[in-house]
C-alpha cells in the first residue's frame, strides 16, 4: 500500500469559484425542472415521482387505465385537500412550520399535538351534527367542513407519527 504525504494545505479560497460555480449551475438546473413542471405538471399518479416523463423512457409511457369517475372525484380532492393545506399553512404555521398553530394550542391547553387535532375534528363532527339537525349551517358550508375533516385527520395521523418517532429514539 502506497503512502501519501500531504505538506501543504490548500488554501480555503483555492476552491471558492468552484464551489460557487457549482452552486450555480445546481440552482440553474432545479429552477429549469421547477419551470418545466410548472409547465406541464405530471398526472396526479405521479405526482410522487420527481422524475418528468421527458426524464424517464424518453417520454414514452405505459397507458394509464381509466378510472370510475368517483376515483377521479376523490383524487381531484386529494389534490384540493393538497392546495388547501398549503394556502392554510401560509395563514396558520409559522415560516419554519406549518403546523404551528396546531402545536401552540396544544402547548397551550398541556395536550399532545396530535390530541388537538382531535379537538378540532370534535368541533367540525358538532357543525356537522348541528347541520343533521338544522338542515343549514351559518359561518361554514358542509363541503368545507368535510375538507377540513380530512385535513385534521391526515394532520393527527402526521402529528402521532412525529410523536411516537421522537420517543423511540
């Protein structure tokens, strides 16, 4: 085995254009995929994926079968639920996280987080039972009132997760 000896020491700004120019050239290709998919935004099948068909198999793809028009209401829904958490969030969270509202109010009351989700979806089942007997509802419609159902669900399912995580480690 060969040895090597180093005697001197690069000076640190030896590599900075490198390392800038590097830089560069990573921002450039992140905001050229962002416009692209900005652009032509993949189906919701594969909005989980980061690749772009451009990317993958040279745009070909294998034929998506079609869905019963229920599955594509519910999906249209997951992308509205999507949107709606991410405009919430702006309103509610704070710039480092989005679901700080949810915790402050749990600090507040001495609750875990998850557990004020289900205060939340307590309050919003009482709108619903209210319009069960009423047949109206004031301040909010029974569509809204489903959405944010749905969110606080996934957001408690998010909320336990992070909890139970933190404590086995």
């Amino acid at each position: 085995m060969e040895t090597v000896t180093v005697t001197t020491t690069p000076e640190q700004d030896q590599y900075a254009a490198d390392l800038e120019q590097a830089n560069n050239d990573l921002r450039r290709a992140v905001a050229e995929r962002h416009a692209r998919k900005a652009v032509a935004p993949p189906p919701v099948a594969e909005a989980a994926c980061d690749v772009t068909a451009e990317d993958c198999c040279g745009g070909s793809r294998m034929p998506v079968e079609p869905r019963h028009p229920s599955s594509e209401a519910f999906i249209a829904l997951l992308d509205e639920l999507q949107q709606l958490h991410l405009s919430k969030s702006q309103d509610y969270g704070s710039e480092v996280d989005p679901l700080a509202n949810i915790r402050h109010g749990a600090e507040l009351v001495d609750i875990e987080p998850w557990r004020g989700c289900m205060v939340r979806i307590a309050d919003k089942v009482q709108r619903l039972r209210t319009y069960c007997r009423t047949g109206r509802l004031v301040h909010e419609g029974v569509r809204d009132t489903f959405l944010d159902l749905a969110a606080y669900s996934l957001l408690a399912i998010v909320l336990h997760q992070e909890a139970h995580r933190v404590r086995r480690v």
